[in-house]
C-alpha cells in the first residue's frame, strides 16, 4: 500500500461525512495488518530478536533501558516505558529536549535507549542521541524511514513504516503512531516470555484497578 488512498486528494477528503469513518478504518486496518506481514519476512523477524536479545544482554550486565521520542512519539515512548515496567523489563522515560540540559545524565554507558521517530530526522532528537551515543548508550531504533540518521546510529532499527497516516491532511501521526506501538508490543511480548513472566509476577508491579482486582481472583481460584 505504497500509494495515497483515492479517497484523499490534495489534502481535501472527497468522501462524504457517512463514509469518512469507513475510509480511515479501512486505512488502518491496511496499516497495521502490513506491521504484522513484515515480521513474517525473515530480515524483519531478525531485527526483532536482536532488539530482544540486546536489551536481554544489558540486563545481564545490570544496565538499563530508557525510552524516548519527541511530539507525538513522546507519548508513544511514556506508553512504552510503563507497559515494558508492567511485563518483567524496568524502562524509564527520558525526555528527549531535556537530555541535552542534563537529562543526558540518566543514562550510563551501556544502558539501552529505545528512540522513537517516525521520521528519524527530528533535529531535538538527532542532538539528544549525539550526546547519548557519546556517553556510551546503545541505541534501539523505532523508525519509519530506515534511511535516516536515527536508523544509521542505532544497532538495531525496527521499522514502523507506513504509507498512509489515514487522513485527508496525510500529516498528523495517526497510523504511524499504531505501527510504532505495534512494533513496541511485539518486542515487550518476546521479553515477557523470554524471561517467563507468570502472573504472580504481573501482581507484584501491576496490584492496583481491575486488573489487579481480576489477577488476584484468578490466583485465588
């Protein structure tokens, strides 16, 4: 789906509002079901089990993983950062602007950072990753442009690709942001099971709201 939807033409919808919905989930259901196609092909699968082993390796040697991003990504990163805490991976949310005024400190070498862009060409973040790369952080990219200067600086770059954002503008991060949650997921899903994470465990870090409610009965039952 590497072309505009023909539903979109320069910048203006011409569906009507009945049908404006439709043609945004069909977008991105299109989207997100490429996401789960690419780790089929062998070269994206690899990519995913070198992010896992990776972050496995600086565990081992009592480092850490951080998360970051800029705009839209940075939420997608706070996201990230608690749901990997929540499944067996401690991760700490580092604002991007703020590593080049002493955030940068956050991270030592050999720490992980997972950098999220879509672009992979974010001025904020190319100036954060420069100071983090030379302070010894190894970097796991979440990237839709695998030919950006964030994708040549990281050791492993997952790609988050889309053709469609899923709206007549084509601008504002709508599907980008799912592919980039959906890449996230998948590698929090592997480290869960790669360290064999039960639910005795998911109810000490997640012991609150329903869920905390619904883990305790099963556990009791």
């Amino acid at each position: 789906m590497d072309t505009i939807s023909p539903c979109y033409k320069k910048g203006k919808s011409i569906l009507n509002e009945k049908n404006v919905l439709f043609a945004y989930s069909t977008n991105l259901k299109a989207q997100s079901d490429a996401q789960f196609y690419r780790l089929e092909e062998e070269e994206v699968y690899q990519q995913m089990v070198k992010a896992k082993e990776l972050i496995l390796h600086a565990e081992k040697n009592h480092k850490r993983v951080h998360v970051t991003g800029v705009g839209k990504c940075s939420y997608v990163a706070g996201y990230a950062a608690s749901l990997f805490s929540s499944v067996g991976t401690p991760a700490y949310f580092l604002d991007t602007t703020e590593t080049v005024h002493g955030s940068a400190g956050q991270v030592v070498a050999g720490d992980v950072v997972i950098a999220i862009s879509n672009s992979g060409n974010t001025k904020e973040l190319e100036y954060a990753l420069a100071a983090l790369k030379a302070n010894g952080a190894v970097i796991l990219a979440v990237t839709g442009n695998e030919d950006s200067s964030l994708a040549s600086c990281a050791e492993v770059t997952l790609s988050s690709y889309v053709s469609q954002e899923g709206d007549s503008l084509n601008k504002p991060p709508r599907s980008s942001v799912i592919a980039q949650m959906i890449q996230l997921q998948v590698l929090s899903v592997l480290l869960q099971e790669a360290k064999e994470i039960n639910l005795e465990d998911y109810l000490k870090w997640h012991p609150g709201g329903s869920l905390g409610a619904t883990t305790k009965k099963e556990l009791t039952q």
